[in-house]
C-alpha cells in the first residue's frame, strides 16, 4: 500500500519555504579525543532498510553535512587517517529534521573499529521551528474525526482553533479541513504531501488532495 509523508506548516512568521521538506538531514562535527577537529574524515551514512549508502567530507573546522537524506534508520560510519574507524547505528532520521551527530575518533590504526551503540537523545538546535511528528501506529490509533481526516491532527497544536470543513459537509467532497493557528489567517497555512505544495491555488486554505489515514506514514506539525 501507498504510504504518505505529510507536513502541516503553521507559519507565524515568513520562512524560507524551500527548507521544508520531504527529507531530512544529517550534520555534525568530527573531533579527537583532545576536542580538536578533524579535516577531512570520511563520513558514510548506509540505509539499513535499502542497504544505500552516501557519503561526504568533513571541512577545515570538522564539519559535515548530509542534506536530502531520505526519513529512515542509518548506521554512521566515520574514519580518518590516524584514527580508529567510528561506527554507530540506530540513527534516526526523520523528515523535516536535521539530526545532529558530533562524534570524536580515537588514536589509532584505521582498520581498527570502535562501535558506538545506545546514544542519548539529543536536543534539536539545528533549527528554529517547533514542531512534532507522528508515525503511522499513532496515526492509525488517535481517535481522527472527520471522516477519520489526518488533518485533525492539527487540534493537537497549541493555538489552533478546532479544525472544520473548509465549507458546509456536502460542499467539501474532498474532506479537507480549515483551522486558524494563533488568530492568523488560515491561508498562511500550507500543506505538503510527499514534499509537494498540496493546496489549491485559486482557494489557498485547501488542501487539494486528503489521502486516506490508513496510507499516512508520517504527519510533521510544524509553527513558527
């Protein structure tokens, strides 16, 4: 079955819309065991679902950046010359996110591995948005109303008016729902669906397609 991937964009302030989107991102800095940076270490992010893998760089101050990265679980691996390569599984990457991932090498031989396993959750400060994401078994186990409509999700957030009908029940075939976020206007809302602006040009505060709840993977609430 067709699975979707849907963010609620709430915008109080202007943002910058080309950031929000279906993927997410993988950042972080490479260090020794002094605190001092690492240039130049190889950084390989592998699905474990797909086995597909993608890799970069770190730059002169031992940063690095995996942009586009598609929502899943990845094991990390970083190494360098001089140091013990690094593995780590169990990252989570989820859309709309950027997840941070500050590792530091150890001396040593590169063939010799060090395996990272149960890291602590980590604060986001990558970005400035607030937001939640609900998964698929939440989705199917929240009590939707509407006709079982994911967009009643929105009641969740701080500031929302009750979401309803765009307009009357029978002049809303498409089932989409409206809602006012903090008093601002329901058309600065704007939905996406599997990264794609999913509203109605002539009619902003509807969303064109509802696709049924039973098929939503993932539903990312964000304001800002």
């Amino acid at each position: 079955m067709r699975q979707f991937a849907v963010i609620l964009l709430f915008l109080l302030i202007s943002l910058p819309m080309a950031a929000q989107i279906y993927y997410g991102s993988i950042v972080g800095t490479v260090e020794d065991q002094s605190g001092a940076v690492v240039p130049t270490a190889t950084v390989t992010i592998t699905n474990t679902a797909t086995g597909q893998s993608r890799e970069t760089t770190s730059d002169g101050e031992g940063r690095y950046a995996l942009n586009n990265v598609l929502p899943g679980t990845y094991d990390l691996k970083v190494s360098a010359q001089g140091f013990k390569t690094l593995a780590r599984g169990g990252t989570a990457v989820t859309i709309n996110t950027v997840t941070r991932v500050d590792v530091k090498l150890e001396v040593g031989a590169v063939t010799e591995q060090l395996l990272v396993e149960g890291t602590a959750a980590m604060l986001q400060t990558d970005k400035a948005d607030v937001h939640v994401e609900l998964g698929a078994q939440a989705i199917g186990s929240l009590p939707l109303s509407n006709y079982r409509n994911y967009q009643s999700l929105i009641n969740l957030v701080p500031g929302a008016t009750p979401a309803v009908f765009q307009n009357a029940v029978m002049d809303t075939p498409g089932r989409a729902l409206s809602t006012n976020i903090n008093g601002t206007n329901r058309n600065n809302n704007t939905t996406r669906l599997d990264g794609a602006a999913n509203i109605n040009l002539w009619l902003p505060h509807h969303a064109h397609y509802i696709p049924p709840s039973e098929t939503v993977e993932a539903v990312n609430i964000t304001s800002n």
